[in-house]
C-alpha cells in the first residue's frame, strides 16, 4: 500500500488559466463586421487584407504602440477610420465572463493558486480589465503578453509563469482554447488541457480528481 501511494501523481497545486474563449466570451467576427461596416468593404475583404496577423502578434508583444496598430490596420484595409470608430470596432471583439466562471473560480480559489495568461494588447487590455473585474479578482496575478514581451505559444511566456508559480510543472494544469498553445504548455511538463468554457474546464478537472462543487 505504501509503494503504490509513492507512486501516485501528486494532485495539481496550481491552474493557469488563457482568458479569452476560455472565461470570456471574444469573438474575432464582430469586429471584422464593425470594420466592414464602417470602411465600406465587404466581411470577406476585410478579412482577406488583415490575414497576415503579424502586426497583430507584434502589438501582442508591446512592440509597437496603439497608434501604430491603428495606422498600420487602416494601411492595409485601404481605408481611413477616426480614432473611435476603429476602437469601437476593435473593442467589439470582446465579451462578458461566460456563465459560471465566476462560481467555478470562487469554489477552486481555495483548493488551488489561480493565475491567468492572455495574450493581449493594450487597447483590449483597458475594456477587459473593467468588464470583468469580478473575475480577476480570483487570481493571484494576470499575466499579460503586452507586458511580458513575447506571446503564447512561445516557451519564454509560459516559463515567466512557471517562475512565478516555483512549481514543477507537473504539478501545474494549464487551459486554453487554442490547442498549438495547450501542446506547447505540454511540452514544458504541465498538465495542459484544450477548453472552450467552464463546462469543459469542470470536466477535465474532475479527470484529475478536483471535483468543483459549484455549477458551471
């Protein structure tokens, strides 16, 4: 009995949590609707002049300023937009905490260290900071790419968190919605597990014998 206890995996001790598809409701196509709307380009075009995310990713990063994203955009779609209505239309992407998330939090605050890793930028980061300030307020600290300098899925974003923590990673579960991030949280030896909101994040928590006793 003593040899099969020393051989069980120690229970996580701590969760990272992604924010956005995962607690938060984002969704990239109210914004490419906005735009559309407000430049005259059809959804598709809009789409079509903007797939090339690199200015995106570098924003993410900090490396450039709000004002060079819009200038840069504006650039690429061929058409101009006043300062408010790009950032209408850019803040568009964001939603509300999703139902439950805030129930699952409170109940796994106590049992576990809670931090959250976004990637973001500033502009987003003002809206979301105030829209779900009852949220935040169950982690430890919220990790944010634009301040950080690098962005999911590199290994120097996940490593300042694993610093932070001073866990071994084994003993770290890691959620996100994107799985290319999910798989690189794995290769650094944590327990990382693809979600899409508080039903799937309760579940792969229950496989790992957490069981929430809140709803999500």
């Amino acid at each position: 009995m003593g040899i099969l206890a020393l051989n069980q995996p120690e229970q996580p001790a701590a969760a990272i949590f992604d924010l956005g598809g995962v607690l938060m409701d984002i969704a990239v196509g109210r914004t490419i609707a906005a735009w559309a709307a407000e430049t005259g380009l059809t959804p598709e075009e809009v789409r079509r002049r903007l797939a090339d995310l690199s200015l995106y990713h570098r924003y993410e990063r900090g490396e450039i300023t709000p004002e060079a994203f819009q200038r840069d955009t504006c650039r690429r779609l061929g058409c101009a937009m006043t300062a408010e209505a790009f950032d209408r239309g850019w803040n568009t992407l964001l939603g509300l905490p999703m139902p439950g998330v805030d129930a699952l939090l409170a109940d796994l605050a106590p049992r576990l260290r809670l931090v959250a890793l976004t990637n973001t930028n500033w502009g987003h980061a003002q809206v979301w900071q105030q829209t779900c300030a009852a949220t935040l307020r169950h982690f430890e600290r919220v990790f944010q790419s634009w301040q950080m300098g690098c962005r999911k899925p590199e290994a120097a974003c996940y490593q300042i968190v694993l610093d932070y923590l001073g866990l071994a990673p084994g003993r770290i579960v890691y959620f996100d919605d994107v799985a290319e991030n999910v798989a690189a949280a794995e290769s650094l030896g944590m327990i990382a597990r693809c979600v899409a909101g508080p039903t799937d994040i309760a579940r792969e928590l229950e496989s790992l014998g957490i069981s929430p006793r809140a709803e999500p």
